[in-house]
C-alpha cells in the first residue's frame, strides 16, 4: 500500500508539523544498538537479525531499487491527511 512517496524526513516533518512539532526529525541508530535491544526485549536473533537487514536495505538504497523497478500505483489518501488523524490521537 502506497499513497505517497516520501524520505523519512519528509514524512517525519508531516507528521511533526501536524502534532505541533515542527522540528521532528528522523534519526537512524546503529544496527548494533537495534539489533540488541530488540533481543533484549525478547525477538529472536534471528528475527533481530533480518529485522536490521531489512532497516539497512531501506536505508542504503537497496530497497528502493526493487521499488523504483515494481513501482504501485499510489493511492489517493496522502500522509498530510492522515497526519490530521495522527495529531487527533497524540494530543488527546
């Protein structure tokens, strides 16, 4: 499912703007601090391990490759739209 096709710091600045938080930012962390504490909070290695793969393939680029060659037809609703419901629920 696709409506938009945003960088992480475009969506996180929606999303900021729309709860009153304009200067949200996506931060990436180390794979090594990711990968221990989802094992710490009780996923598998091996699931931490293709969970962290995955973070890393959306980050260098490698995924986008496959989406850039398979690319769906996006969708009408669009995050800024969403983001009115995202605002509703974090400030209630």
């Amino acid at each position: 499912m696709a409506s938009d096709d945003l960088t992480c710091n475009e969506a996180a600045t929606i999303l900021g703007n729309a709860i009153g938080k304009p200067d949200l930012e996506w931060k990436t962390l180390p794979k090594e601090v990711v990968f221990d504490t989802l094992v710490a909070r009780g996923m598998t290695e091996e699931s931490a391990g293709k969970y962290v793969e995955l973070g890393m393939a959306i980050h260098t680029g490698k995924l986008r490759e496959d989406y850039d060659q398979h690319s769906p037809v996006l969708g009408k609703v669009r995050l800024e739209a969403y983001a009115a419901e995202v605002a509703r629920a974090f400030n209630s």
